[in-house]
C-alpha cells in the first residue's frame, strides 16, 4: 500500500511538473530568437529555457530587455517586450507583430530607422506602446488608430514627414501621448477631440499649422498640455478656461492673433505656467493671484500691460518672469522673497522699489559686498561706475561713459579670459548666473544678462557648457571647451561703443549634444539670433552648420552702433528637442563674441546720433541660486 501510494505521489508530482512547463506559441519562439539575432540580444536571452519561463532573469519587472508573458491559457504569449536604450539599430521588424497578444513594448531610446510598418495595427491588445527617442521616418501609420485599447501611446524625438494621421482619434481609451519632436507638420486632426481620458498631451517642437484647437478645451482630464515651438496660430482659445485639472500649461511662440488671459480663472490647480512668447495682450488680471499652486510663471516676451497684482508672489511661487512686457507699477512688497527668481527686464516697473527691495534682501541674506545695490550707506566694494551701468541698461538713462570710448570688445563666454593667435582678448566670462542675472564687465566694456529656468531640471545645467574634448576646426579650441547656455533669453551687450560699423563674430560649437551613433546622437538644439534687435539667425542648429559636435562654426555679422551700445541676444523659441542627452538639454549656446569696429573707407565711424535708439528699460531679480562669494571673481551684481 504505502509504495503504491508513494508510486501515486510521485506520479502526481511529475504530472504537475509537465503541467508548470511553460510553452510559448512556437511562432512566438521563433519570432523571438530572430528579433534576439537581429537586435544582437542573445546574450540577454538564452533561450536554451523557454522565453516564457516566469522566473527567467528577462521576465523580471526591471530586468532590460524584458520578456514577459501571459501562460493563463494552455499555450503562454507574450505580453510585455521591453528594449530600452540599449541602442538597437535597423528596422521594426515583420516578426515583431508575430507576438499578437502584446499590451506593453518599450522600444524607446534606440536608433531604429525606416517606417513604423502598418501592421502595428495588428497589435490590438497594445496598452503601452513607447517609439520615443529613435530615428523613424515616414509618415505616422493611419494603423495605430486600430490599436484602440492604447493608454499611453509615445513617438516623440524621432524624424517623421507628413500630418497626424485623422485615426489617432480612434484610441478613445488614450490618456498619455507623446508627440513632441517627431517631425509631424500641418493641421491638428479634428478627430482628437474623441480622446476624452487624455491626460497629457506633449506636442511641442512640431511643424503644426494653423489655429491652435479649440477642441483641446473639450479634453477635460487634461493634466498636462505642451505646444511650444509649433507654426501655430493664436489665440489661445477660451475653451481653454474649462480645463480645470491642468497643473502643467506650456504654450509659446503662438503667431497672428492676440490671446488674452482671460481664461486662467478657473485653472486653480496650475504649478507650472509658461505662455512665453506668444502675443498675449492682456492686462496682468488681479486672479493671477489666487493661482496659489503656481511654482513657475513665465510670461515674458508678451505685450501684458497693467501691474503685477500685489498678491502675486504667494508662498508657492519659485519663478517669476515678466520680462519684454509693457507692464508698469511697483514690485509687490514681498519681492525679496528667499529662493525666488523674477525677472522683469524691459518693463516699466519702478526701479527704485527694486532697489530697496534688493537692498532688504541682500542686508538679510548677507550677500557679498560685491553686490550692494544702489542706495546703500555705503556702497562697498561696488564701483560706483558699475552701478551707474546697471542703473543704464535698466532704465534707459545715459550711461556713465558720456565720451564713448571703445571700438571693440570680445568675451570668452563661459570661460576665462584668452588670447587667440591674433591677439584678440577674449575677456573673462566664468562668474555664476542665476536664473535671472545682470553681469558687467570690470571694465565696463560689456555686459550680460540671462534669464530663466530649465524647468524641467531646476537643478541641472547652471548656465555653463563645459568640456575636456578638443574641437575641431578651430585654431583656438580652448575658446569653445566653454561656453554660456539659457533657457530662454541670453543677452550680451557692448557697452560705450563709438557709433559706427561693426562686425560681429559669434564662435560656436556644439558641446553638449554629441553626434555618435546612439540614441544620444539624436538631440536637436535649435535657437535664434538677434543682433541690434534684427534677426539674424532662425532655428540655427550648431551641429548642423559645423557638420559635427565639437566642431567650431563662426557666423560674421555687420550692425551699426548708433547709441553706444551693441546688442546680441540668443533667444529659445521653443524649438529643438527638450531632453537628449538629458532633461532641459536645449536653448541656446554661444562660445565667444568677437565685434569690432569697421574703420576702412564707408561705414566708418561717422554717425554722430547721440540717440538713444535702443531703451533698455526693466532689470533682473534673481535670488534663486544660493550664492556662495567664492563663486564671484569680481564685481559684479546678481540682480
Ligand atoms: C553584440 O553584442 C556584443 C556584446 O554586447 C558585442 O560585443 C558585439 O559587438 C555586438 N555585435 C553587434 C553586431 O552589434
Ligand atoms: C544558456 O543557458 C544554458 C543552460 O542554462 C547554459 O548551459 C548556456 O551556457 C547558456 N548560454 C549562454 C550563451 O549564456
Ligand atoms: C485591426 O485589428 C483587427 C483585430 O482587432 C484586425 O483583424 C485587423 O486586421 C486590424 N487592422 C489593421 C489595418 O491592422
Ligand atoms: C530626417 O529625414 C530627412 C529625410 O526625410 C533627412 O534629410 C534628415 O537628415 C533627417 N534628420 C535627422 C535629424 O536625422
Ligand atoms: C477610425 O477613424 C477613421 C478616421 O477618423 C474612421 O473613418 C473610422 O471609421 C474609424 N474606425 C473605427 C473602427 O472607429
Ligand atoms: C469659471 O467658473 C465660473 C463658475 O463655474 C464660470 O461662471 C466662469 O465662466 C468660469 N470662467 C471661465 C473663464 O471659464
Ligand atoms: C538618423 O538617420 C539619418 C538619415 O535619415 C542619418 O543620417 C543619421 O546618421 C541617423 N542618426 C543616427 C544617430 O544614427
Ligand atoms: C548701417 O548703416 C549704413 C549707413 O547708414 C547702412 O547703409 C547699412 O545698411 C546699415 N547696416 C545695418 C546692418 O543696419
């Protein structure tokens, strides 16, 4: 008896161990030892064991690359694929749409080419389904309209032609989409008015045309909602008022018709606001106040009139900018807040309110001397022509230099001061600057200002590229291991020129991006030139015109000086890719300035208009970054 029993026991035992024996589809197999040969993954995947067993080192919830599968039938399938920025080259293969019961592939950061073939759309049980960050071109499939249970849904930073496909608005259960950077052009489809669950929408960096939906109002759960750099059209649509869950509202560089923000009242739950650039024409609404979430406002670059409400800096608030607005009035009576950095260069704000402002804060915080303000007993350590500078470029007053006196000057942007074989002095350019900061040279020969947050990453980039690689093309590579970058708006500015001609040389070199064969290669840093307030560049793109990362380009110039002061202002707007390498990779980057006067035969110094042509109007309050007094050369003032 107890054999037989011992026999039955054994028997049951193996019985079950068939049983536990995961198989995959055998088409499933085959199709995955092809993609393991083809993506050069066999070593990940040894599937001398079935790719299905559940306790297989690739079926782990972080393991990368994944497999996992669904074994609750007799036969397992597979269900999640994963290939994660491991740099996988070639095109999607046929046999990926073998594994038909797929719901999650990550193909996300690899340097895949070609098309998205249309049958994606025979992966109809797709959930999560992320392309971001590769190389495909073509046109976006009309097919992935046929994958109607996609929840999250990311092609972003890839180079696709053509318009959104109109069945994009079949992923009715849709809550995230990425589209950011991939190359779409043209109109919005009307059709993604169906996507009601959307949650975020990231469509910035594309060619879109026409007048930014007004259907996208009607996509209540939006949280999240990005449209920066596009061709699109304004105004911002008074649907816009109902999306009451958004916290994060990026919208810029809207064209063609004033928006108002009239349609922020009800959007109580906002942290990050960013209307940059884009023709808003109202008056500053006293409710901008009662947005008690907001972390970030930004604004500048408008035509916003009226006066900061009194209330606007509530306990939240960690950046303020206003900036080129024709707004007037005092700060609020908190501006000094710790930590907060605000911006309202070139509007009409009162000065002097500023000032004793800056003058509490700096007493209480014990700032350097270096950066007494204005108005202080004793200005010490400051010169006092320094403040007559800033007290120049912020309200439009004559300088201190009556008799101009310089025909060039030349600046080491990001790094320390330099000789090239010419003999041109490239000046020092190393000081720290804040998120909204105002520089001048000890000279006085030139000045600088920056503004703004990588919001993305407040903690990342302080405002300097570095490196240690050697650049090519240029006899003088130390000049380009350094450069300033922004977020936003980079100025320099010459100071007491005498009038007259100039060339402007601006060195360039991608130092940041790399150009190699991985994912990484795949970033796009776009941004525009402006000198003397003329656009002379759009969407440049270092790399491109160098032909390479590390590689230098240098863009020659001619402006006139008519009022002592030259202006060159690189200014982001919205177009590039957010975040290759990394978080708040993009903005723009300038190496060196070299402008010098032209004194052969016409155009030589002859223009006498002592007019001031240019009103510098505002100053910069930036009290984001703590500040250490090692970190300051010389004398300078944070403001
Ligand atoms: C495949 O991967 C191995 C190890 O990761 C590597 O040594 C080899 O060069 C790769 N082959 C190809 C063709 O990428
Ligand atoms: C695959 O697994 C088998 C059995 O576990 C082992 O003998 C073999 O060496 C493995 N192959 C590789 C390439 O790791
Ligand atoms: C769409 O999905 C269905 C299954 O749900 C499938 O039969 C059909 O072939 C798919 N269409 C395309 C264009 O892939
Ligand atoms: C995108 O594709 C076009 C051809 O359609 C090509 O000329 C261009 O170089 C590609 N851009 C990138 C960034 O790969
Ligand atoms: C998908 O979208 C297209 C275009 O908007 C439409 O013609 C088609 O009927 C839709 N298909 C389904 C199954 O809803
Ligand atoms: C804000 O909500 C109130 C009350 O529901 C409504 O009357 C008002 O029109 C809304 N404002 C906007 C701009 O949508
Ligand atoms: C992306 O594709 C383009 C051609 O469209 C090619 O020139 C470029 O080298 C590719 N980028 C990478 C990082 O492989
Ligand atoms: C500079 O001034 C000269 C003479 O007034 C004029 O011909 C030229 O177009 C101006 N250059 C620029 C870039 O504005």
């Amino acid at each position: 008896m107890r054999s037989l029993a011992f026999f039955c026991y054994l028997f049951l035992c193996m019985l079950q161990l068939v049983a536990a024996q995961p198989t995959t589809d055998p088409a499933e197999v085959v199709a995955l030892n092809t993609l393991a040969d083809y993506w050069n993954l066999s070593s990940s995947w040894n599937f001398s064991i079935d790719p299905c067993t559940p306790d297989a080192q690739w079926a782990s919830k972080d393991a990368n690359p994944r497999i996992a599968c669904d074994c609750s039938d007799k036969t397992c399938h597979v269900t999640h694929l994963t290939i994660y920025a491991l740099d996988i080259t070639g095109t999607i293969p046929k046999e990926l749409f073998v594994l038909k019961e797929l719901m999650d592939l990550n193909l996300g950061q690899n340097v895949l080419e070609g098309p998205i073939p249309a049958e994606i759309g025979q992966l109809s049980k797709m959930q999560y389904l992320s392309m971001g960050i590769n190389n495909l071109t073509g046109p976006v499939p009309p097919e992935l309209g046929n994958l109607t249970k996609l929840i999250s849904l990311s092609f972003s930073s890839n180079n696709f032609s053509g318009p959104l496909p109109r069945e994009l608005g079949n992923l009715t259960s849709l809550q995230e989409l990425y589209i950011d950077s991939s190359g779409v052009s043209g109109n919005i489809p009307e059709e993604l008015a169906k996507l009601q669950y959307l949650k975020k929408l990231w469509a910035s960096d594309n060619l879109f045309t026409g007048k930014l939906p007004d259907f996208i109002g009607t996509l209540m759960e939006l949280v999240d909602l990005r449209f920066q750099g596009t061709l699109l059209e304004g105004p911002i649509p008074s649907s816009f008022g109902a999306l009451t869950k958004l916290e994060d509202l990026r919208l810029g560089d809207l064209t063609m018709e004033d928006s108002s923000l009239d349609f922020l009242e009800n959007l109580t739950s906002l942290s990050i606001l960013s209307l940059r650039n884009s023709r808003v024409a109202s008056q500053l609404p006293e409710r901008l106040s009662t947005l008690a979430n907001l972390k970030y406002l930004y604004l500048g670059n408008n035509i916003l009139t009226g006066e900061l409400p009194s209330r606007i800096i509530t306990p939240k608030l960690v950046a303020l900018d206003v900036s080129f607005n024709p707004i007037s009035g005092n700060l609020p009576l908190n501006s000094a807040k710790v930590g907060l950095a605000m911006n309202v260069v070139r509007t009409s704000i009162n000065a002097n309110n500023l000032y004793d402002s800056m003058h509490f804060f700096m007493y209480m915080y014990g700032y350097d001397i270096a950066y007494q303000p204005l108005g202080m007993a004793k200005p010490l350590g400051m010169a006092k022509k320094t403040l007559g500078i800033f007290r120049c470029l912020q309200d439009g007053s004559e300088c201190p230099d009556k008799v101009p006196s310089y025909s060039s000057f030349s600046v080491n942007c990001g790094g320390t001061d330099q000789i090239s074989a010419s003999g041109v002095d490239y000046e020092d350019d190393s000081q720290f600057m804040g998120a909204a900061s105002l520089y001048a040279s000890s000279e006085h020969r030139w000045a600088v200002s920056n503004m703004g947050v990588f919001v993305s990453n407040p903690n990342g980039p302080l405002y300097i590229a570095k490196t240690d690689s050697q650049i090519m093309g240029a006899l003088e590579s130390e000049l380009y291991k350094t450069a300033r970058i922004s977020p936003s708006s980079l100025r320099y500015y010459g100071i007491g020129l005498k009038n007259g001609k100039y060339n402007v040389e601006l060195h360039f070199a991608e130092i940041v991006m790399d150009d190699s064969q991985s994912w990484k290669g795949l970033g796009r840093r776009l941004f525009d030139v402006y000198v003397q307030g003329e656009r002379v560049l759009q969407d440049f793109n270092i790399r491109d015109e160098a032909g390479a990362s590390k590689r230098a380009i240098i863009k020659t110039f001619e402006a006139n000086v008519t009022n002592t002061i030259m202006e060159i202002h690189f200014f982001w707007a919205g177009r590039g890719t957010c975040c290759i390498p990394s978080q708040g990779t993009y903005g723009p980057l300038v190496s060196a300035i070299h402008v010098s006067q032209v004194t052969d035969g016409i155009g030589s110094p002859s223009n006498n208009d002592k007019k001031r042509v240019r009103r510098l109007v505002g100053i910069a309050f930036g009290c984001a970054e703590t500040k250490k007094a090692r970190d300051k050369p010389r004398p300078s003032l944070q403001i």
